[in-house]
C-alpha cells in the first residue's frame, strides 16, 4: 500500500496525507464520519495537553538557566580564576 501511495503521492509527507485522505474518505463513507470526528477531537486534545506540559516545563527550565552556558555566575567563576 504504501509503494502505491508513493507512486500516486510522491513524496513521505504526501504520502501521510493521502492515507489520511483516504481513510477519512472511507469513514465517512462507511458512516462513520462522527466517530472520526470525536476521535480526531479527543487526539486533539490530547495532543494539546502534552505541547501545554512541554511548554511549561520549557519556561520553567528557561527562568532557572538549565539550557545556558553564560550564567553570570560560571563567568564571574572563570574571570576570578584568571587572576
């Protein structure tokens, strides 16, 4: 399936999207559009859980310096240590 998606597609990120493309299309064909819909919703929001958690976490790492190497106490460490 995924040679005939490529060969229709082209490319790995066209591709993701025209398999998305057709299971959407056979859900709702299927009858089952509002069940695609709600589990969409609830990915969705999952999914905005986890980027909100990462966001946090970030900020909280930015505000105490973990990601920086030019806090002003390891350069007033390396300037005392040249005299």
């Amino acid at each position: 399936m995924r040679a005939a998606l490529a060969l229709v597609a082209g490319g790995p990120g066209r591709v993701s999207i025209s398999a998305a493309a057709i299971v959407a299309i056979a859900f709702v064909l299927a009858g089952h559009g509002w069940d695609l819909a709600r589990a969409a919703w609830h990915a969705s929001l999952f999914v905005s859980g986890f980027v909100g958690v990462w966001a946090v976490l970030a900020l909280i790492a930015q505000a105490a310096g973990v990601a920086d190497d030019t806090t002003p106490s390891s350069t007033a460490a390396k300037e005392a240590s040249h005299d």
